[in-house]
C-alpha cells in the first residue's frame, strides 16, 4: 500500500481522519472503489461510512443515468 503526505491549510479545519474520509468519499462515488475499500481506507466500518456518505450527500448508490434507464427497461 502507497503512503502519500497531503498538506492541508489551517482554516479548512478538517484533521487527517476527517481528510481521509473525504478522500475516500470522492472515490467511492467515483466509481474507483468499492464501498468496502473506501470504508475501510477512511478508517469507518462499512455502516459508519454509509452514514457519512449522506452527511456528503454522496448517493449509496452509485449508477450512472445510462444503467439506471437500462435497469428501468429491463423491469
């Protein structure tokens, strides 16, 4: 696993957790990650990360417009 050093400015006012979390957020919604990998890369239990996704108003789930009208058509 790659280590990488990030330098936050004073008044965002977010520590390193909360940094993390936000990191992991953007690329769970992304698509990069899988909700697993990004909770446990922001330290959270799958339930926890679930819950701050909201507070991000991130969506649990994450298709884009094209596979939702196929799933629709597919009903």
């Amino acid at each position: 696993m790659r280590s990488i050093t990030l330098i936050i400015p004073d008044f965002l006012e977010i520590d390193d957790h909360e940094a993390a979390i936000l990191f992991a957020a953007m690329l769970y919604e992304q698509g990069k990650v899988s909700l697993g990998d990004a909770a446990e890369l922001a330290g959270l239990s799958k339930r926890t990360f679930t819950e701050r996704l909201g507070q991000f108003n991130i969506s649990l789930f994450n298709f884009s417009p094209e596979e939702l009208s196929r799933d629709i058509r597919n009903s």
